[in-house]
C-alpha cells in the first residue's frame, strides 16, 4: 500500500513546493517500497540497492524552489536547497558520468554555502596531486585547468600551484570563450592578490551564462559565480576581501552574497526525506569518504534481477 505523507514539509513556504516535494518523495517511495515488495531481505544500507531506488528519478531539484526562496528574499532556505541538491549530486551511487565536471561545479556551490565538508569530500586534502592530473584528462579545458588552480588556492598547496599555475597561464593564451577565460583568471589574479584585476574577472566570468549550455533558471543565481566569490575570502586577507567589488551583472544576487558573508550556521536539508524513507536523510548528510565510492560503471548492474526494471516504470 502506497503511503500518503503531508505536505509539511521543511523548508517548503507555498503549497506549490509542497506538491513538488510531495511528488517528488512519493515517487522515492514508491521505488523504495517496491524494492521490499521484489526482495524483502534487501539491505537499506546497500548503495546498489538505493542507486536503484534514487537514480532512476532522476534527482531531487526543482528550479521552482529555487525561484520562490528568490522571490521572498528567503537566502536560508535557498542555501539549503542548495546544499540538499549538492549532497544528492555527491552520493555515491549517484555520481554523473562525467564526474570531474560535476565535482568542479558542485566544489564551487560547496563554497558558496560554506559547506567546507562537501568541498573536502569532492577534493580530499591529501589527495595526490598525480590522481587530480589523471582524473582531470580528457575534461572541457575550462575545467580541467579550473579544478586543479581550485584545489591548489583553497588548500594553498605549493606543489600543486607550482604544478598548476603555469598550465593556467597556458590556457589564458589559448582562443577560448572570454567568460571561461575570466574565471580562470579570476583564480590566478586571487594567486597574486592583485584585487582590482580579480574583480573585472569576476564581473566577466559571471557572463559565462549567456551561453546556450546553461539553463535560464540556473542563471538565477549563478550560484557557481557565488563560489568564485567566496572562494577570495579563503584565499585573500579579509581586509582585500572586503575591498574585492562584487560583481553587477545580472545572475549575481549581491544580496545574498552579503547574507553569505554574514551568517554561517549549520546547513539542513530544505526538504528531509519523510518516512518510511527518512533514514536518507543521515546517509546524504554522513561523510561520504566513510563509503566506498562507486562511480556508475563500477555499479554491478548485472546482479540486479530482471523483474527489478519494473521501478523504470513507477
């Protein structure tokens, strides 16, 4: 028997958000009680199990959400849509294909929400500089330079800045889009304290949306330009943080940008998982490294049971 929930839910302000969340975990129910109907000894904490009861929605993200905690000005819950979204991006079982893509974006929104743990997790402190190499071949040249500057500046770490700002100033040579260029810039110009030039960076890097490859309502904030943002208060002194401009282009919310900067309590889930599925709610929020990491082709499909396509369905 499907079980009906209230709508509830924490974090939703309009009965329209509540129906999209209401849709949204029932359709997670479903495929979770589904999951027992088909296997009853199934084990919850199995990450091949829930990758069949969580991907196959597709995510849990709904620009709608993001446009009425805009509309109200409400920038707490919109961190925590945020931060929900990127913990759902960074789950194990769920990660994208094209993974170093999404870790350099998602590492960028981390910041952004000062959620320092989900930017250790996607970049490791002590992970070796030869496996940032490897895992950034064959990445949009824009991010395979941006991710390595990225680490090197928030860690501060000598070997890869020596490593990696020479390939940046490479890649600033190259014909590339002038907002990707910016933002790589932007980092560099962070390196060197220089704070005028990393304010007309950012101003620029922030028109990277007016590419087709972005949505409208990722625009609305660009959320990774927040990032780049935040990242020069890590990096700067706090008194050429503060003399850093922020950006006056349209996909940067300047309001919430201060909002940012001034509060820095924990995050929370805008929308926690009802029952009888509410034990996600500590698996999204746990220490990823505490389980092993399982990128889509290493999910052993071929020992899912056939009759279990059926969740394609519900």
């Amino acid at each position: 028997m499907e079980q009906k929930m209230s709508a509830s839910f924490t974090g939703c302000k309009t009965e329209g958000e509540a129906i999209m969340n209401q849709a949204y975990f029932d359709a997670v129910i479903r495929r979770y009680q589904k999951m027992e109907e088909l296997d009853p000894g199934w084990n919850r904490n199995s990450l091949k199990h829930l990758n069949w009861v969580l991907r196959l929605y597709g995510g849990n993200a709904d620009f709608k959400v993001q446009a009425g905690c805009l509309s109200r000005r409400d920038w707490k819950s919109l961190s925590n849509y945020y931060y929900q979204c990127t913990r759902y991006n960074l789950f194990p079982t769920l990660m994208h294909f094209d993974y170093t893509v999404v870790q350099f974006w998602d590492a960028l929104t981390a910041i952004a929400l000062g959620d320092h743990d989900s930017f250790e997790h996607i970049f490791p402190k002590d992970e070796p500089l030869e496996k940032l190499i490897k895992d950034s071949k064959g990445a949009h040249p824009l991010v395979r330079e941006g991710r390595i500057l990225l680490v090197g500046l928030w860690y501060q770490n000598k070997q890869i800045l020596e490593y990696t700002i020479p390939k940046a100033q490479m890649y600033l040579a190259r014909k590339y889009p002038k907002p990707d260029l910016a933002l790589v810039a932007y980092m560099l110009a962070l390196h060197e304290h220089d704070v005028a030039r990393a304010g007309e960076c950012l101003e620029t890097a922030c028109q990277i949306t007016r590419s087709a490859e972005w949505e409208p309502e990722e625009k609305k904030p660009w959320i990774y330009g927040h990032g780049l943002y935040r990242l020069a208060a890590r990096v700067l002194p706090e008194d050429e943080f503060n003399r850093l401009p922020m950006p006056n282009y349209k996909t940067f919310c300047k309001e919430y940008a201060q909002w940012c900067n001034s509060h820095h309590e924990p995050l929370q889930f805008y929308a926690p998982f009802p029952e009888p599925v509410a034990f996600l709610n500590d698996m999204f929020t746990a220490n990823y490294r505490s389980y092993p990491w399982i990128g889509l082709d290493e999910v052993p499909c071929h020992l899912i049971p056939p009759e279990w396509g059926e969740l394609l369905y519900l």
